[in-house]
C-alpha cells in the first residue's frame, strides 16, 4: 500500500494494512474505517494525526489493452446507432467500432477497472478505433455532427 501525507506531498511512503476496525465512524456525511497500518517511520518523519492520502492496490496487471470507461457509455442518436440484440453480460461491455465508416457494434469481454480505465481482454485488438460519442457543431452551412473517436491505449 502506498500513501502521501500533505507535509511531504512529493514524497511516497510504503506500509501494509494490517487492520481495518469495523466500528464505523460518519463525518461530514462521509463514512471511515479507522486503518491501522505497519510503516518503517525510522526517519521519525511520520507523526501522529497527519492528514494522508491512502492508495490501497488490491490488484494489478502491466501490459495490457484498456480504455476509458466513457467509450463503454457512448450515447449515439437512434438515426446513427446501429441494431443490435446484443445484450452485455457481468464481465462484459458493448461498444462501436468504426471501421470504413461505417459504426459496428460488438460485445467486448473486460477486466480490471481503475475507476477512469477499464482493461478489455477479448474481443478488441490494438490500434481498433472506439466512438464514444457525437459532437454537433454548427458552421454556416447548419449543424454539421463530426463522431469522436478514440483509440484504446496500454500501461
């Protein structure tokens, strides 16, 4: 588990969470677990009621293909969306590829998701372009609609 403290906001401490107390505590409408967590503080920088910023990583995976979520929210108007019966299952996504111009959907197995990414493990190769939405703009001629894409990246 990694976490900052606001008196060292460039510096990254390491511990392990070694307990989780089950006593709630609500403040300001926010809920909290009091945690209790094993640090080396042998430089005595650490100090007692210090404001932290706490990242618990309960899993993780390198080199793998993901997206952010908003490709598997794209709303497209009923006139360009094209039909489709599928209907995602747990573990699984429906998005729109563009490919010739032309709008596909398909189903797309997922994985891990890190609130703004999530990994796709089947059904999507590398460099595959995702709608993940419309954009009306006018010009002098009218309303022109452009779709945005984007490409899914890897960490």
């Amino acid at each position: 588990m990694v976490f900052r403290v606001d008196a060292y906001r460039d510096r990254e401490f390491e511990g392990d969470v070694i307990q989780v107390r089950n006593s709630p505590i609500m403040e300001d409408n926010v809920v909290h677990y009091e945690t209790i967590i094993s640090v080396d503080n042998s430089e005595r920088l650490l100090k007692p009621g210090m404001t932290t910023e706490v990242s618990v990583i309960t899993e993780e995976r390198h080199d793998v293909l993901r997206v952010r979520n908003t490709a598997m929210r794209a709303r497209l108007p009923d006139s360009i969306r094209p039909e489709t019966d599928a209907e995602p299952e747990e573990g699984e996504a429906l998005v729109y590829f563009l490919q010739d111009n032309e709008i596909i959907p398909k189903i797309v197995k997922t994985g891990l998701n890190d609130g703004v990414y999530t990994e796709l493990t089947e059904g999507i190769e590398e460099g595959q372009t995702l709608v993940v939405g419309l954009s009306l703009r006018g010009d002098e001629s009218g309303t022109r609609r452009s779709i945005i894409t984007g490409e899914q990246t890897q960490y």
